[in-house]
C-alpha cells in the first residue's frame, strides 16, 4: 500500500514539475497574510509543493519500519509452548527487517504501525488541502490566475454561467477525514492494557479508508494540474511588490541598517 501511495505521490509531483517546465516564467505575486508582498513566479509556487510532497515520499517511506518486524510465533500473544518454531526462518523467506521480540511485545505494537502511516498520509492529505485551497482562490473571478479543464469543473445547478470547481472543494475536505482515520486509530489503542484485545481489528477500517482516500485524491490532483493553465494577461505585479528589494539595494549600496532602509522605503508608500 505504501508503494501505491508512493507511485500516486509521485505522479503528482510529475504533474507538477510539468506546469513549471510550461509555464516557470509566469510571474505571480507572492503573498504572507492573505496580502500581496513580494515576487515569485509558477515555478517557485510549483517548486515549494514538489519538495513538500517529495519530502511526503520519504516519510511514507521511513514509516515502513515499525512494519518491518516479524510477528509471527507470537501467536495469541504469548508464543506457542511445546512446539518449537524457528521465527527467524519466516523473518528471512518473507523478508522482515527484523523479528520482533519477546512475543509479548507484539500485541502492544498493534496500531503503531497503522498509526504511522496514517501520520504521513495526513501530512501528504494536508499539503494537498493548501494545493486545493491555493487553486481555489486563483480560480476565483476575483483572481481569474487559472483555468481549469472542463472535466474538472461542474455546472451550477441552478446559475448556467457558473463553472464551480468541485473537484478542488472534494479533495481539500478529504484531508479532514484522513487526519480523523489518524485520530480514530490513535484513539482505539489509547488505554488498552497488554495483551490481544478485539478492538484492535477496528484499526483496519480507518487505515484502508485513508488509504484508499488519499491515493484517489493524489491521482485526482495529477490529472487537474496536468491540464490546468495560468493566465499572465490576469496577473498583475503592482509596484509595492518590490519595495523589499528596493531596502535591499540600499542596505548594499549604501551599506546602511536594513531598519533605516525599511523606513525610507515605507515612507515613499505612506506618502504617496
């Protein structure tokens, strides 16, 4: 499953760096507190989600070692008396990194390993939701920075002029229930005491459910951004974009404090 998500991952990033190779040199304000602030362009905003998801590839990855122990021998938790089974002959023929010992310790990771996973795909889900949530607000008439293919995007149900962005709404919410899937496992395993307990087998519904929602929600993403397209004729970068560098020339120039080139700078917009 790990792989699955990976590959999903993957193909997301690749859609990504696609857009950049298209359309890098597109312009874009950058913006800190909803607010313009300074220059940035497609290719830094797709660079920013190529690294944070690439950096989700190797936590998915890294989570595979608390499933790399081998449990089996443990049985109902305390072994199998009388009959001597030779655990490091399954570690090896199925490929365990590791086997777990004592065979008590085996009940008590139930769920860690679940758990960890379900951490990293909620932190792929909640770069995904900021992804959504970026587009969403580009996609606005307000902005009009994008288009979207029609695949993409519903009708209205009752307003003909309106193309809505769906899709972008549908995957944002999913990072809600992945971090719940997350909360539902963590919660199930809280205050069980040792040894082998029937809840355990609910750990499984909310860890295939993320699963299945995450890697549904990646390839989505993909196919969007692989067939999306910035409209530079929409983007405006307004002068104060650049009244940070201005500060910067002068610090250089002039080789004054930042703190007084700052204020110069500010005072030519407070003026104006």
């Amino acid at each position: 499953a790990t792989d699955a998500v990976v590959q999903s991952v993957e193909g997301l990033v690749a859609s990504l760096h696609g857009l950049a190779g298209r359309q890098g040199d597109v312009e874009l304000p950058g913006t800190t507190h909803m607010q313009h602030a300074m220059p940035s362009s497609v290719a830094l905003w797709c660079g920013a989600y190529e690294e944070a998801f690439t950096d989700g590839i190797a936590g998915l990855q890294a989570s595979r070692r608390r499933a790399d122990k081998n449990p089996l021998g443990s049985a109902a938790g305390y072994g199998t008396p009388g009959l001597s089974i030779d655990r490091e002959a399954t570690s090896r023929k199925l490929g365990f990194g590791e086997t777990q010992s004592p065979v008590t310790a085996v009940q008590l990771s139930r769920g860690k390993a679940e758990s960890t996973m379900l951490f990293e795909l909620s932190l792929v889900m909640q770069d995904l939701s900021r992804l959504a949530s970026d587009l969403l607000l580009y996609y606005t008439k307000e902005y009009s920075y994008i288009d979207l293919p029609t695949a993409v995007t519903t009708g209205s149900s009752i307003m003909p002029q309106k193309r809505n962005p769906d899709v972008l709404e549908l995957v944002r919410g999913a990072a809600a229930t992945v971090l719940a899937c997350l909360d539902e496992c963590m919660m199930i395993t809280a205050k069980l005491p040792s040894g082998f307990q029937r809840d355990l087998q609910r750990v499984k519904p909310p860890l295939f459910r993320a699963i299945d929602l995450t890697t549904d929600s990646l390839d989505i993403m993909a196919h969007l951004v692989s067939g999306m397209t910035f409209k530079p004729d929409r983007i405006r970068m307004s002068d104060e974009l650049y009244a940070t560098e201005r500060a910067y020339e002068l610090v250089a120039k002039e080789g004054i404090p930042f703190r007084e080139a700052y204020r110069r700078i500010a005072k030519q917009y407070t003026d104006s």
